[in-house]
C-alpha cells in the first residue's frame, strides 16, 4: 500500500470514529431544553380544559376530522364542535418524535392518542394519530398548527346527526 492510501485508509476510519463519537455524545445528551419544554406543554394539555386559549396561536389550524374542515380559534365554528354534551372527556397524548429546528423557533411533534368521552350520543373512545407544528413566541412553545385523525373510518360530526 502507497503512503497516500494508508493516509486515505487512515483518514476515512478516523472520520467514522469521529462520526461515531459524535453520534453517541449527542444521544447520551437527551432531549434538548426546547424538547423537554414542548413535552411539558403536552403533559399539560392532557391534563387542561382550557389548552385551546393558553397553548394554541388565535390562528392556528387545527382539523381533527370531526368536522369536514379545517379551523382556526379565531374563526366561528359549529357549536356541535366538540360533539354536544360532551363531558367526562379525558386526553392522553404519547409523542413519538419531537424535531426541533436548528434555529431553535419551530418544531414538529409526531404522537399518538388516546381520546375518551360521554357525550348526548353516549361513550367514545378514540385512538389515533397527530401532527402538530409549534412555534416559540415571547419564550412559550404555542401550537400553529395541529392535524389529528383517529384510526379507521372518520365520519364527521355534522354527518352524524
């Protein structure tokens, strides 16, 4: 073997020892600062009644397909939304990957969920699957966007009637 291909040879192991190295050092890390507020926001709204108007932009998006369209809290939407009477309603969200941007202002969350209530049609139980965009404002994680959509087959609120 040529000098120059020893030095390449070395050169290439170093890099994916270096590589390694890094990727290890970043996963012994954990989750970043961002990251382990975004999952406290979470942990919260399972927990709040009130998490539209503290957690979500008055402009987010938000479609959960129980009505046929998308809305924002800034809107008017249907008084069927959520379905009427509902009560006893309990959330759990298990988020399976958050992914912070590099500038550390926006960030997507990828969960699953588990939604049960009582409501004038009788008990639900819901289990699904959401995305939502969040982005940092005034130092608070706040929600801009949020799709959810149960498992199976999605019929509608109004259609329900």
């Amino acid at each position: 073997m040529s000098k120059r291909e020893v030095f390449a040879v070395s050169a290439g192991v170093m890099g994916v020892c270096g590589l390694t190295l890094f990727v290890t050092v970043q996963a012994q890390r954990g989750p970043s600062q961002a990251e382990r507020q975004i999952r406290s926001q979470i942990e919260a709204f399972d927990t709040r009644s009130n998490v539209a108007e503290e957690g979500y932009t008055s402009n987010a998006v938000i479609w959960t397909g129980a009505y046929s369209k998308p809305m924002t809290l800034d809107a008017p939407h249907p008084a069927d939304i959520p379905a009427p009477g509902r009560r006893n309603s309990v959330q759990k969200v298990n988020p399976t990957r958050i992914v912070v941007a590099p500038a550390g202002d926006m960030a997507y969350e990828y969960s699953s969920f588990h939604l049960s209530y009582d409501d004038d049609r009788g008990h639900s139980n819901i289990d699904g699957a959401l995305l939502r965009v969040w982005q940092l404002q005034n130092n608070k994680w706040m929600v801009v966007a949020h799709f959810q959509r149960p498992y199976g087959r999605v019929v509608p609120v109004e259609a329900q009637k």
